[in-house]
C-alpha cells in the first residue's frame, strides 16, 4: 500500500493558496511520500491547475485529482486541460474524476443531476479517445457528439480514476478506469463492498487489477484526545448528512461519520488502522492531515507532528 497526503486550499487569503500548496508538495516528495491527491473543492483553486505548479516544484511524486466533477466542463475542455498538466509534470498525473453530488452539480451550478453513471460511461468515450491520440477524436454517443481534432497527446500513459460509490459506478470503474478514489469508505466497505466489485469488473473486461485510493483524515495525538480529533473532522469535514451517495456507502461499513472514519492516537494506533486499510484491498492510502489545537501555532505544530509521522510509516507499507 502506498500512502500520499492531501493538499488542497486550505481557508486563507487567496494569494497565498498557490505558495502554500507548493511548499506542502515540497515537503511531501522530500519526506519520501508517494503522492499527492488534490481535491476539487467546489468554491475553491482549480485542483489541476494545482497540480500543474506542483509539477513545476517536484520532480517524482505521483499528484492526482480527488477528484474533477465532471459535469463542470466539456469532455474535450477537460481533456485537452489534463493532457496539458500531464505534459507539464512530466507524465506523473493521475486523473481523478467523478460525476459529483447534486448538492454541487444541480444546487450549485444549476445543472441536471441525472443519469450520473450514464453521463460518466459517455465521458469516458471521449477521455478514453483523447488519451489514445493524437488524432481526431470521433464519438457519437447518448450525451455527446464530438468531431474534434487534438494534437495533444500523452507524453506517459494516463491513469483515469473514478469516484465510485455505489454498484454501479464500481462495476464501471472495473470495466473502463483505472481503479477508483473513494471517501467515506471505512475497512468493512472497502472489503465487502467495493473490492470484491470493482475487481469483478476488471477482470471481466480483462483489465488490471484497479488501483484502490482510500482517503481518511489522521491526526497523531494522545489517546486522551482522540475524542477531540473525531469531533474536530465531523466538524470541519462533515458532508454526509447533505451527501445521499455517501451515506448509502457509510450503510456497507461500520462508521456512521467521518469522525469514525478518522485514524486518530499514537504511532501505534494509526499503523494499526493503516494495516486494516491494506489487509481490506487499499492499494493507496490518502491522508487528510487533521491538525489538533487551541490557535494557529498548535494547530501547526500538530500538523508537523503528524505528517512526520506519515512520513516514517510509508516506508513500511510499500
């Protein structure tokens, strides 16, 4: 299992973001980690955007996207965007995309929500042309008819990773991606839920095995204040109750909440949590660092504390 942390905008002065991104990536590739997974916060940076600049200040870590909503942009936009940003980090992109929640898609941005799994087979037929090229891209499908030429091509193979929750999105995730970026997937729904189904699908469609991204907020504390951490992530990462597609996958696990889902404790409690994601089937871990404190200097020495910890614990599980 190979772990990589989070880095996405944090809440702050925006001039700032870009530079406080770039030193996060740079400490990640220097502590050793194996990638980088950048959210696609819906009111915040572009996550490829990011992932273009980060290319820019490293030189080996993996940096994917957890993930791109898809209904946002053009299948053609979108590919022309990742082929660019795959160029520029020098063939280390790992697209991450998803058909999102209606909460972001048809509240937000006031767009139908309907037949996600369908918009996103429809999608992949023009992903998948555009990563096989150069050359006209042709697809004539329920959704989108495309006659687009793209010189553009992949300067490395192109990983695509879908967010699927449910049977559906996992069946096609097996069958057409690269495997999948989950949250809110506790060990339980990870083993009994998604594996045995995203695997089924691959291997009838003749593919690889699937890579499995699982992302889970960490916080390295004592175990006095694991309470405190749990409740610090169902407060500030807490989206479940406004999210239908992420309580039914909560229904497959034993968490209720993402404070359930969070590895919180000593060195000793997390490697042992870590090891339950790898015994259930994850091929990737992705931490959501979860600074603990009372202002910003403890809130950044916790962060440290923890991701040093991360850090010292990759090794082990590679």
């Amino acid at each position: 299992m190979r772990i990589g942390v989070m880095i996405g905008p944090e809440r702050g002065d925006s001039a700032r973001k870009a530079s406080r991104m770039i030193a996060d990536v740079e400490w990640a590739e220097s502590a050793g980690m194996d990638t980088a997974w950048i959210p696609q916060v819906p009111t915040d940076f572009d996550a490829l955007t990011a992932v273009a600049l980060m290319g820019a200040a490293t030189g080996r870590i993996e940096l994917g996207t957890a993930v791109v909503p898809l209904q946002a942009q053009h299948p053609i936009a979108l590919a022309r965007q990742a082929l660019s940003t795959q160029a520029a980090t020098g063939g280390r992109l790992a697209l991450g995309v998803g058909p999102s929640h209606h909460w972001i898609v048809q509240d937000m941005l006031g767009l139908p929500y309907e037949r996600p799994a369908g918009l996103t087979r429809d999608y992949l037929d023009v992903l998948d042309a555009a990563r096989n090229g150069p050359g006209p891209i042709e697809v004539e499908n329920r959704t989108y008819t495309v006659h687009n030429p793209l010189d553009l091509a992949p300067v490395a193979p192109l990983p695509i990773l879908l967010a699927a929750l449910g049977p559906v999105m996992l069946a096609l995730a097996g069958e057409r991606a690269d495997g999948t970026v989950l949250w809110m997937a506790d060990e339980r729904a990870v083993a009994d839920h998604v594996v045995p189904r995203i695997t089924k699908a691959a291997e009838a469609a003749g593919r690889p095995a699937p890579r499995i991204v699982a992302g889970i907020p960490v916080c390295l504390c004592r175990p006095s204040e694991v309470d405190a951490a749990r409740a610090r992530a169902n407060r500030i990462l807490g989206e479940a109750e406004i999210s239908p597609n992420y309580q039914r996958l909560l229904d497959y696990g034993d968490a209720r909440d993402v404070g359930d889902l969070c590895a919180a404790g000593d060195e000793r409690a997390i490697a042992a949590r870590f090891q339950r994601f790898a015994d259930a089937g994850v091929t990737d871990l992705s931490v959501r660092l979860l600074p603990i404190g009372e202002g910003r200097d403890e809130l950044v020495a916790s962060k440290r504390r923890t991701r040093d910890m991360i850090a010292s614990l990759a090794a082990s599980f590679r």
